[in-house]
C-alpha cells in the first residue's frame, strides 16, 4: 500500500528544521510539531492495527492549515498529500 511511504516522507520532511521559505508560507515551529505528531500518530495506527483502521481517521490538514494561514508551498503539498492518501484509502476499504 503506498499510504504508509507517504506518511513517512511528510513525517521525515516535518522534522527537519524550517527554513526561511517555510517561514514564509506561515509555518512556526510549533505548528511543524504538532502537524509532525498528528501524522506520526496516524502511521503508527495503520502500522500496530493494519490498514482497515484508517476508516476510523478523521484528517482535517486542509483546515488547520488553512486556519493557520499556512500558504502553498512544498510543506503544505506533502500534508495535502497525506490528506488525500488518507481519504482514498478510506473509501477504498
């Protein structure tokens, strides 16, 4: 299933320090945390429980971030990412 490697990427990507152009977009440190947490949580379910549980996650990235200001940028494009992976997964099981 290509769900778990997206989740990775954008947990990899989420820890590493921001730099000045996710600055810009509107990302702070605690909201790179706490987007980083949500994800790993969501992986580690799927991961300890199995795929089927993914009808069970509510992702809402595309608010929060829109709520957070968070502008479009190569950040925002791997949380839309994990998003739509975990809505497509969870119309298919």
């Amino acid at each position: 299933m290509a769900l778990l490697p997206v989740l990775d990427e954008a947990v990899a990507a989420l820890k590493a320090p921001l730099g000045e152009e996710d600055r810009a977009q509107g990302w702070t440190d605690d909201l790179r945390r706490e987007v980083q947490a949500e994800i790993s949580i969501y992986r580690s379910v799927l991961r300890r429980h199995g795929t089927g549980m993914v009808r069970h996650l509510r992702p809402r990235f595309d608010e929060w971030m829109e709520h957070e200001g968070v502008q479009p940028g190569h950040l925002r494009n791997l949380v839309a990412d994990v998003q739509r992976s975990l809505t497509e997964a969870r119309a298919t099981t």
